[in-house]
C-alpha cells in the first residue's frame, strides 16, 4: 500500500462513520475525567504564548474544548467530512484538511500542537516523519501533547497492530513512542499510561514533550 492509498483508506473509513463517530465522542469524551485534566494542563501550559495546532481534529470537540479554556486553537484533518462537521459545529473556530506529513505551516508558528489519537493509523515507518512535522512547526519551548492506545507494561518494544473499530491501528509502547519523540527533538516532561475502563479493550497512553532548540549552540543536529 502506498502512503496516498494509505491515508485515501483511513479518510474514507471515518467518511463512511462519521456521524456515528461524532455521536460517540460526544457521549464518550465528556465522561474521561484523566483525559480532561490532561488537557487542561496543557492549556494551562500553552495559554497565550501562541496559536495551537490540533492536528487530526476529527469532528472538532477537542479543538472547541481548548478553545473554552482560553487557548487559541484551531484544528487539522486529513478527512474532509471530518472538518465538514467540525465547521457546522463550531462555526468560530478555524478547520482545514492536511497531511500531518506534510503540514502547511511555517517553521516555528504555533506555540502548542495536540496529536490526540491521531498518529495510530499511521505505519510506524511514518511516525517519525510527522513528529518531525510537529517539532518544525513548534517554537522552541513549545508544547505537544500525544494521547494513543498502548500495551499493559511499560517496556519497549516495536509497535503493534490491532484491529481499531474503524480502520487498522498500532498499538505503540509507550517507551517506544518517547523515544521516537526524544529523537524528533523533543524532551519528554509527562509520561501516564491508564488501564481500560470497563468499556474499553486497551491500555491509553500520554506524552507530553517540549520542542528543544536544534539550532541552539551545542545542540546536537
């Protein structure tokens, strides 16, 4: 499969469920209180330092609930019935369609970036190329916050696939993706790994990492 079909695949799987997939996420994302303390505490860290990116918005309600805590958001989807909705949602926030692989953002302009659940449909080949897309378009000293299922333990480990409701995932360890991190240029700050709620079949995992200063004398290149 080639990277276009690739991502043509994961864009028509949530076309074909969007409805249904903004119905559970309105239902769902209210009710995860570990989630929502998480990202108030990146709120709370990138509040008025600079415009966010949450890159793989979906329908828009994580953009929208940033937006209420005071942060300049705007989001990123590579499906466009994705920011169809989001834009009949919430008609005063910003939703364009784009690869995380190949953000249109300038070097160093936005301040904070969310990958929230959004690198897991990616092959794991791919990673590391949109993480260096996230540490391009942060400033030094930005924020990124990843949020992704991961496995029980907390070695590493190659990624894992698994069969995601919509389409096919990965499963990443969590020492696996803070070092894919660390190597995009990033120091990791916050590392959290939850068990399943009952309604739930995987382990959830969070990162939250600083953009470093590669071109800060003695930085490594």
């Amino acid at each position: 499969m080639t990277e276009d079909s690739g991502a043509a695949t994961v864009s028509a799987a949530y076309t074909e469920i969007s409805d249904r997939y903004v119905e559970l996420v309105r239902e769902v994302f209210p009710r995860q209180p570990l989630e929502l303390g998480l990202l108030g505490a990146f709120a709370e860290l990138v509040r008025g330092t600079g415009p966010v990116a949450d890159i793989g918005c979906g329908p828009g309600h994580v953009t929208a609930h940033l937006d209420g805590l005071g942060v300049e958001t705007f989001g990123i989807d590579l499906t466009p019935r994705m920011i169809e909705l989001a834009r009949a949602a919430y008609p005063g926030l910003r939703f364009t369609t784009g690869s995380m692989l190949d953000l249109r953002l300038p070097d160093r302009s936005v301040a904070g970036v969310l990958g929230w659940y959004s690198l897991i449909h990616l092959p794991p080949e791919r990673v590391p190329v949109a993480l260096a897309e996230f540490h391009r378009v942060l400033v030094p000293g930005g924020r990124l916050l990843l949020g992704f299922q991961t496995i029980p333990d907390g070695t590493g480990g190659e990624p894992v696939p698994f069969d995601h409701t919509v389409t096919p995932g990965w499963l990443w360890p969590l020492e696996t993706m803070a070092d894919a991190l660390v190597r995009a240029g990033f120091t990791l700050s916050t590392r959290v790994r939850r068990a399943p709620e009952p309604d739930e079949r995987r382990h959830q995992g969070y990162l939250l990492a600083v953009s470093a200063d590669r071109t800060a004398p003695g930085t490594p290149r």
